[in-house]
C-alpha cells in the first residue's frame, strides 16, 4: 500500500486520502466530509470492480481507487 507521502507525490497535497482494507481512495474533486464517508461506506472491491476487465484488474492490483466528480458540471455532462 502506497504510503501518505507517495500519495501527495502522485496525486498533490490538496488530495483528500482515505483508506479502507488494503485500498487507498483518493478523491480529487475535494468532497464534503459526509460524500467521502458515503464513498467509504458503499465501496467494496468486488462490487466496484469488473472481474472480466483487465483495466479494473490493475486497479485493483495498485489498491488505489481515485474519485474526481469534479468534470462533470450540474447536469452531469462533461465540461
């Protein structure tokens, strides 16, 4: 598991870190207190990854998850 310090390296300083089991969630989009308790609350590894894809595999190997809500505007579209 990647420490605090390679985190901030990879992701900033301004990346909110959060840890569950043996997987390090990033959230880049700067979420309130009670979004990173919901994304901590619902995450589980073989919901949230595909066992067929070799992306989610990978992903899944690094045990970080990275959330960034922030490229999509109010609608839900890209901006």
């Amino acid at each position: 598991m990647p420490s605090n310090k390679e985190i901030r390296a990879l992701y900033g300083s301004k990346a909110v870190v959060s840890r569950k089991g043996a997987f390090v969630l990033v959230h880049l989009d700067r979420p309130s207190k009670s979004t990173i308790r919901k994304r901590l609350r619902e995450f589980d590894p073989g919901e949230f990854f595909c066992a067929d894809c070799p992306l989610c595999q990978l992903l899944q190997e690094s045990g970080v998850v990275v959330f960034d809500d922030s490229i999509f505007d109010d609608e839900g579209e890209t901006s």
